[in-house]
C-alpha cells in the first residue's frame, strides 16, 4: 500500500527538469552546472487548509470577531498523502526553481553531458539527475535555498542576473567556491537552490485570472452587445429584461470575486515556505517508495532540514514565517534587509516608511539640485493633464499622471550610485527639449520599463498583506491612509503644492507603496472593474490566517535544543524595512533574540546584491560564531 502510494506521490510531484542543463566557466579552471526545474504543488497544503477551515469555524462561532491562532509547525509536508488517497485530489500549481552546483570531477562531467541529450523528457531528465553515481537523492544539509524579494517575483538567473565568474563575484559564487562558507558541521555546500515565489512559474496576470475566473471580468466591458444580452444573460429572452440581466451579472461576478480573493490568499509566505519544504522533500527523496518501506511509519526517516536558508527582503520575511510554522527549519538562517516588522501596526508600518521615503527624497536631490526644478515642472505637467480630455497615454496603455511618476521613488532604496543616477537620466529625458513642455517618447517608453506592477500583479494585490499577521485587521489600503495623514499634517508631503514653482520644498517621491488608484487606470493591467474589486476585496480581507508565531520562533533559535543558528545584515538607513522594528524583535526576550545582527549603514537594502560576497561570508561566520560581530 506503501509503495502504491509512493509512486502516486510521484506522479503527482510531476518533477520535470525543463531544458537539458547549462555549464558556465566560474574562474580557478571550475564550471557551474545550471538546472531548470518544475514540479507540481498542492496550491492548498493540506494543514493550511485545515487552518483555513478551522479559522472560518472560529469566526462563525464568535460571530465574525477573529482572535490570532496559535501556528502548529509542521512535521513533515507531505505526510497527509501518506495515509490516504484524499489529499491527492487537491489541484496543483506549477513552482519553477534553478539548482547551481559545482561540476568537480569527471563523474559530475559525465552526468551533465548524460542531462543534455535531448532526447530525454522534462520527467526523464528528473529522473536521472537524482541517478548519478548510484546516489537516489541529493543531501539537504549541503543545500542552500535562497528566498527572494517581493512578493511576486522570480529569482535572478544564474550568470545574467547572479555572477558566477569567481569566488568574489556574487553570494552564490561565494557559497560554492573557495571553501570559506559551510554548514554546521564544516562541509561545503554543494547545491544552491533558486526557488521562484509561487505565482511566477505559473504566472498570475490579468490574463491569467480571466481564464480561471472569467466572471470576475464579466462587467468590464460597456459596449451595447453586454448591456444586451449577447454575452450573458440569453436566458432572460426579452431586451425588456435589462434589469434582471443587470442581477445575473452581479451575482456572477460577486462569486467569482470571492473565489479569486480566496485564491490569492493562497500566495503569502505561509504557502511560500510550505512550498520550499515540498521541494526540499522531493529533491531528498524523490523515489520515496525506497525511504517510506525502511522508514516503517507515514512520518517517514528522520528529519533532513536545508543547511541553509538566505532571505533576501520579503524573503527574509519567508524565513520568520519558516521559523514559526515548519518543525525543522533550515539549520543556518541568513536575513539581508529582511527582518519584517510583526508586532507593529500595519499604519505605523507605512507612517514610518512615508518619513523614510522623505528623507530619501532629500538626498537625492542633494545629489542632483538642478532635478528640485525639473520634477516640479514634470508634475505640473502632468497635473495640467489630469481630468481632461488628453490624458498622457503610456505605450502599455496606462496613464501618466503625477502619482504614477512620483512611484519612481520605489527604487531610491539601492545604493545612490546605481539607483540615484538611473532616476536622474529617466528625469533629465522627460521634455523634448529644454523650453518645451511636451513629455519625450523616450521618456514615456521608460517609465513603463520602469515600473512593472502591470507584469507582476501579485506584487500590487498582496503586498500590503504582508504585514497581515491574522489579527482580523484589515489592511484598508494602509500606505494611502498614512498619506493622507501626512499631508494633513505637514504640507510638505503634498505635491499638489510642492510642485509649485513658488513653493520652497522640494516634490517628495513615493517609496514602496501601492494605492487604490493604481487600479484607476494608471495601470493598465490593474485596471477596469474586475481588477479594481479585487484590489478592494483584498483591502477589506480581514481573516487572514498568521505568519509568525513568536513562541515558536523563539525556540527555533533560542536555548540548548535550538534548531536553527540565524545572522542578520540589517541597514541603519534601510528606506524599505524599518530598523527600529527590526531592532525591537532581536532585542533580549524578542522572538528573534538568537539572531546575531551585523548593524551598518555602508549598505543600502540592495547590499546583497551590491556586495553579496562579502556580506554573506560574514553573516556565515557570524552565524556559526566564527566572528564576535556584534562585539
């Protein structure tokens, strides 16, 4: 019965390496090897989905009111479908991830050129990637995965966005050359595992969310065809009926409404790091009809955690939802700018980051004076234009209004070499010439490249749901209403008036926010009615289940039976997560007490990818206590 399930758990995984592998030369006569994989996930866990049940039961009983859930870390991911068939038939999402590992020897050579022949399947290829040299399974302990920013997006790609040329070229190059990083027990690490938020591989769009929910758009068109009943509503017979067609297509589209917005609750960091442990158990042991028959039980062989973990922003985020909600977390934990601030209301959240963002904005313009003048009149502009018959149409089809260029302040949080210089050129293309006020082509192509909400919408719907820790708050568009409180506040934050030529402050930019008015039009892909309620029902959630559980993440990394020794880079001038949060979680008797923190201000929050070598060799000595930082 064992293997019968085993093998079904097989089929289900669905593991497929998508292209025959790439080698890339990496300095000191070494080559990387590169493989592209997919593999099919539970889009529900089976706990999570429990917890779900188990939360909606609890508000029914107290009459809507939502008291925060104690989170049950999870033994093992995968052990509801080893005792029985039921947990098969939950629908699966597609996970892309890219494994980098080190070709070594001629036995490595030999099964990279055995990957490529192109005459292998997708799930051929799997298979025999775990079939080299008569192993069945790669170690885990020797594996480090790698969480990204966002949410919504995909990992770097090896060579074009992530440097493998040396030892110094990258944090991953860092981790697999040279020798000088290794688990805890001293071994090197020989795999690195990219894995892609899930809602990339198997991409949430506009266009994906009218295929499997096409009555969530079913009132965005006004042509007379729907008003008349040639796309829905036939059955009504008389055009007299309008009404009642009017009903139908409400009725439809509030259902489909609400099953979208429970769909894309199924996209934080509590599926996202249930979806690395799935991984890990598919890559450890990808035949387990061998590993279930020795292990005797459903709970299966002895715990086999990743030896390492590194968060990178919101991925770091993931990994203090790791820590809470899975029993056996990676052994080593890394955070670069990415200790989230839980405990702290969502509106002092963006109350903070509105001053952040100011002070950012100052600096800028301390960079670049001449550009005080140049933003003000670009908003002008474009005010000029707001409301009006001729609005500034972007090539993608959205619109350019003075709120959609000041979010160009979303990337002022990199190093000011970088991030200052590339905002500068994007301002200094913005007239045709010096005396006009007609905006460039050129200049309209760039902000579309710029801003890529439309090709990453999950990034626009669930970001303020980060910080929603199932508390039974909703999120309420947090990010506008601190706005609004600032400008009542302080005019300074008002571009309406700093734009004027007369007004002594400079226009402040936007830093990492979304708005309701994101989905009015500014953006084509977030626009039109279908996006815009989902956008709104999203705001108003209010039983989102938690992502972290101090208790456990406490003794996760605090005390004799820790499981996990944990190091953070945290940036005293980080505009995307607030320091002072961060500093109270690591504090004495925080849930983060037991991470080491290494506290600069030579980096900004892109010091991974600015210096990921460096910064990562330190936080692996730290970890290990190698290094007395802090001392």
């Amino acid at each position: 019965m064992k293997r019968l399930l085993a093998d079904r758990m097989k089929r289900y995984r669905n593991h497929r390496i998508i292209n025959p592998p790439a080698a890339h030369p990496c300095g000191d006569s070494n080559r990387m090897m590169v493989t592209e994989h997919k593999i099919a996930i539970p889009l529900t866990h089976p706990d999570l989905k429990a917890a779900i049940m188990e939360q909606k039961a609890q508000n029914q009983s107290s009459g809507g009111s939502n008291n925060k859930q104690r989170i049950v870390p999870v033994e093992r991911i995968d052990a509801a479908f080893f005792s029985g068939n039921e947990a098969f038939d939950e629908p699966t999402i597609d996970v892309y991830f890219t494994i980098i590992e080190l070709l070594s020897n001629k036995q490595d050579e030999e099964h990279f050129h055995a990957l490529c022949d192109t005459n292998l399947s997708p799930s051929q290829r799997a298979d025999l990637y775990f079939q080299k040299g008569g192993d069945s399974a790669i170690d885990p302990s020797r594996t480090m995965i790698y969480l990204q920013g966002g949410p919504g997006f995909g990992c770097a790609l090896p060579v074009s966005g992530l440097s493998l040329a040396s030892s110094s070229s990258s944090w991953a190059a860092s981790v697999l050359i040279g020798g000088k990083n290794s688990n805890v027990d001293g071994k090197s690490f020989e795999r690195i595992l990219l894995m892609d938020q899930r809602g990339k591989s198997s991409p949430i769009s506009k266009q994906q969310l009218a295929k499997k929910f096409p009555d969530l758009f079913i009132l965005d068109s006004t042509d007379d065809s729907n008003k008349k009943g040639n796309v829905v509503g036939e059955e009504f017979g008389s055009e007299d009926n309008t009404d009642a067609r009017m009903m139908l297509l409400q009725a439809r589209q509030s259902k489909a409404l609400s099953e979208a917005t429970e769909y894309l609750s199924l996209f934080r960091a509590d599926s996202i790091v249930r979806d690395a442990e799935w991984i890990r158990e598919a890559v450890c042991n990808p035949f387990p009809s061998v590993e279930e028959e020795e292990g005797g039980s459903n709970t299966g062989p002895k715990a086999r955690p990743y030896g390492a973990a590194l968060g990178q922003s919101f991925g770091g985020f993931c990994l203090m939802t790791y820590l809470s909600s899975i029993a056996h977390p990676p052994e080593i934990m890394l955070y670069t700018g990415g200790i989230a601030p839980m405990n702290t209301p969502i509106k002092e959240v963006y109350d903070r980051l509105w001053l952040r963002v100011r002070e950012r904005s100052w600096k800028y313009y301390e960079q670049y004076p001449g550009d005080v003048a140049r933003v003000k009149k670009i908003v002008r502009t474009l005010l000029s234009h707001e409301n009006s018959v001729t609005p500034i149409k972007l090539p993608s089809g959205g619109i350019l209004t003075a709120r959609r260029f000041l979010q160009l302040g979303l990337a002022l949080g990199g190093s000011p070499g970088v991030s200052f210089n590339n905002l500068h050129g994007i301002i200094n293309s913005a007239f045709v010439d010096e005396d006009s006020d007609e905006l460039s082509n050129a200049f309209l192509k760039r902000i579309d490249y710029e801003q890529s909400f439309d090709d990453a919408p999950l990034y626009f719907l669930l970001h303020e749901s980060i910080y929603a820790d199932g508390d039974g708050v909703a999120t309420q568009w947090a990010a506008y209403r601190s706005y609004e409180s600032h400008v009542q506040s302080n005019a300074e934050f008002d571009y309406r008036l700093t734009s004027n030529e007369d007004n002594a402050n400079p226009t402040l930019f936007f830093g990492e926010m979304v708005f309701p008015f994101m989905a009015h039009g500014d953006f084509n892909e977030l626009s039109n009615y279908g996006m815009r309620m989902l956008s709104e029902a999203l705001a108003e959630k209010s039983d989102w289940l938690p992502l972290f559980d101090q208790g456990n993440m406490r003794s996760s990394l605090v005390g004799p039976k820790k499981k996990t020794r944990a190091a953070s880079a945290t940036y005293y001038d980080d505009m995307y997560v607030d320091f002072d949060c961060a500093m109270k979680l690591v504090q004495r008797g925080g849930p983060m007490e037991g991470a080491r923190v290494y506290v600069t201000n030579e980096y900004q929050h892109s010091g991974l990818r600015d210096d990921g070598a460096n910064i990562v060799t330190k936080l692996f000595a730290m970890a290990k206590n190698e290094i007395d930082v802090p001392s």
